[in-house]
C-alpha cells in the first residue's frame, strides 16, 4: 500500500476540492484514497481550510453527520470581490469602448475566462445558499459567463435559442418583446434540453429594459421550472422599472454620453 | 513577518498553480510570496511536480534560466485521456441519441462544464507547443467547449456570428457554404474583436463536411491571423474529404442508423 506524505496529500486534496467546487466529500473518501486514518485527512483539512481563509480565496465548509463532509466554494472575501468589480467597472469606463448607438464595447471582457472565471464565482457567492440544477443563458453573448456561473455552482449549462433553429427534436418556443427595441423576436428551447420542474437561475450579460430575462423567465413557466434568481453582469439605470421585478446586478451602468465620450458605470455591493 | 508551514505553502501553491494554467511563476515570485528561502520553494514545487505526475493529474513543467520558472499544464496522461474519450464515446452511442433527420443530440455532453474542462485540457494537450493569442469558435454549440479550451490555454475566446448581426462597430462578414446542406450563410467578426496578424486555434463541437469551418479559415485570412490549428470534437467518417485539409478530431462518428437504432463512435488516439 502506497503511503503518501502530508505534503503530497496537501496538493492532492486541494486539486480534488478545487476542482469539484460545490461537491460534497467525506472525511472516508479521503482516508481510502490516502490510505490514511481519519484523524490524519481531518488534520490535512483544517490546514486546507485555514489557509483559504486567512488568503481571503475560497472557504472549505465542513457538514457535520452522516452525509456530511467538506466541500470547497469558491468564494472570495467581499473586499476582494468588491476592489474585483470596481477594477472592472473601471475598464469599463474607457471612453473607447462606446460603440455608434451609445452601446458600450464588452465583450474583449465577457470572453476572457480568467476574468469571467472570476465573475462566475461571485455570482456562486450571491446567489451561496441556492441550490440549482441547471443555470440557463440565452445566446450568444451571456454564454461564457453563464458557463462559468454553472462551473462554480458545478451544474450544468441550458442555453435557449434566439431563433427556432433548434434541430434537437421537439422544442418549446415563445414569442417576446424586445423592452428596448419593441421588436418583436423569438426564443427557442428543446424539450429534453431542460427537465420538467427543474431549478434554475437565469443568467444574462447585460440587461437594459429586462424584455430578454422576461422571456426567459416566460419560457421557464414553459417547462415548469423554478427560478431561483436572475443574474446580470452589467444592467442600465434607465429605466428603472424593467420588465422584471427581481435581479442581481454587479455593474449599474449610469450613463453613457456619445457626445462628451463618457461612461458612468460602478460596482454594486451586496455585503454591507 | 508572516511564516508559513511547507503544508500551508503546498495548499496556496496549488491554487496558484492550478488556477493559472500555462503561466511561467518564478522561484523568486514564490519566495517572495512566502517570505521564504528559494530552495525551500524549490523543494515544495519538486513534491508537487511528482505528486502531479505519479497521479497523471497534470504536469510542472520547469523552465531553466532566466526567464524561467514552473508552469502547470492541466494534461493528463495519454491512458487516462484515452479512457476518458472513450467513455464519453459510449456515452454519444446511446440510441437514444438519436435525433429525427440523422442528427446526434450532444447538447447535455457539450454544455456540461465538468465534461468540457476535460476536453479543453485535452485539446490543449494535442496541440501543445503551439502558442494561440486567441480561441476562435463560432456560435452557438461549440462556445462552452471553446471557452473550455481558451481557459486551458489561458488566453481568450474570440466568437464568430452566424449573422450579421454585430452591434459592434465595423465588421468583416464572409459567405460560406454549407457544405452538407449546400446552403449559404453569412459569418461576420467584429473588426476590435481580433489583433491583425494573430495566431488563433480555431475550436468546434462538430464537422461534417467542414464547410463551417472553411468558413472560419476564410474569415480568419480577413484579419491576416495565423491559423495554428483546427480541433472538433466529433467529426464524421463520410465525406472522407472534408473542405479543409487538416483538423485534429478527438472522436470519429462512424455511421448513425436510424432504422436500426445504432450510433457507431469511437474515440481516436493520437499519442501511439
């Protein structure tokens, strides 16, 4: 029988947590894998757990009782989420990013993992206590984020269609309107994409009158799904009423001014 | 100052490591971090080098000289790849799969992050030593498995419409036909989303005949980027000749038989 060293275990265990966020393991599982006493991987743990603390970069929650075990979320403190976000809004505001029509250039940042990585967490962490089947995006542009929302809360990813060309058999479409636009446009689901009564938290984003995330959540009603929540990274301050009652924004977009080439955008803390 | 124990280093070390795949770290950024002597880095980043690779969960590769350091590849090893693929193959030959027209439904394989982390890890693997600046895919299917491949490269993901509708700023739009259904569509990239002269791998979930991916390679010419390579993660045996010359495929469908309900898939193998 193999023996490993505390040192070995250490970065075993930390790849095995790290890598399986959300994930339940019990002390049992790591005693066979090691080879190890219990008391040993219970000691291994505490060290794990205390150093992601004392660094602020992801906490280890221990489950006592019999389904019990440890599991790693990967949250960070609020200080570093929140100087995360303010670095982001930041970027943001570079005069550069308006585009013609007064919309703001993102996606360099949308689909660059290692900032979404991030971002996907901190959605983890608002939405921490949930507990979601599937997280569910419409394409194109929400897609990478929502993926990493659905890898930190280890779930899979449903993504609707902006069209009908769905060729995955029978598929659910509804019809909706665009709030800013007033265009009248279609989405699309299949069937066996989405299980019946399904939990899921709708992710998007950028969200201006809310006539997309309505959408969603009529094609939710669709499926029988329960939505446990609505993300969007960047949402605009007008108009203030959106089609939907409840979201988490990160980013408020204030203003944009195509004529004094400035942007007004800033970080939303939800910890205080 | 602060003193860690070798195990509380192991833990950060890890994280650090793991969550920055392909990034050169210095002995010195380490000692630095930890207020600790360089050998003693050095001694820690040894163990995790063969813990790492006594598991196949990855290598340490060490860069002598000046610009050296450590950097984690998220490669595991051949067999382990292999035997992966291989069961995602039995996964996809389920005849349940089987979709009305001859289609094979891979939307719950292709979207599931758990899954796709391992094929961008694969994919970064068979095209090791190639340095892209970006991924480039085109929507919808195959963005989670290229965002997946971008994160195991570290750089970002570049996406193509299958439209025209870029809402930002001046864009390059290409024809292309569709080289099974001989239809033809529009595929447009906006002209800020890609540097000229880039080295891009381009990434898709499927390929027929490779007319899409002709179409990618065409728009790629556009913007003067150099394509480093093509990867799909399933490809068809029939037309043998595809409308591109070299893809590197990690799963060859054979034949799918809709009366006899039998989907025949088989995982390559590219390290014998």
């Amino acid at each position: 029988m193999e023996k490993w060293r505390r040192s070995e275990r250490m970065v075993l265990m930390t790849k095995i947590l790290l890598e399986n966020p959300q994930q339940m393991f019990t002390l049992g599982y790591f005693a066979d894998f090691f080879q190890a006493a219990k008391s040993s991987i219970s000691e291994d743990l505490a060290i794990i757990k205390d150093t992601l603390q004392k660094t602020g970069q992801g906490q280890l929650e221990t489950v006592a009782g019999a389904a019990g075990g440890v599991r790693f979320l990967p949250y960070h403190s609020p200080e570093k989420e929140m100087s995360f976000l303010e670095s982001l809004a930041e970027k943001l505001s570079s005069p550069e990013r308006i585009l013609p029509g007064g919309f703001l250039y993102m996606t360099d940042i949308i689909y660059d993992p290692t900032i979404i990585s991030k971002i996907g967490a901190i959605f983890a962490h608002r939405f921490q206590g949930k507990d979601p089947d599937y997280i569910v995006t419409v394409q194109t542009k929400g897609i990478p984020l929502a993926l990493m929302v659905a890898n930190a809360f280890n779930v899979p990813l449903v993504i609707i269609r902006d069209d009908s060309k769905v060729t995955e058999g029978s598929a659910v479409s509804i019809s909706y309107v665009s709030g800013s636009s007033k265009k009248i446009s279609t989405m699309s689901l299949a069937r066996r994409a989405l299980k019946q009564e399904s939990k899921v938290i709708l992710i998007d984003d950028f969200m201006k009158a809310g006539g997309t995330a309505k959408g969603m959540m009529d094609l939710m009603k669709e499926f029988r799904a329960e939505v446990l929540g609505l993300g969007v990274l960047v949402y605009t301050k007008e108009p203030e009423r959106k089609l939907v009652n409840n979201y988490l924004g990160l980013l408020e977009l204030i203003s944009i001014d195509e004529n004094k080439r400035e942007v007004k955008i800033k970080a939303k803390n939800f910890f205080i």
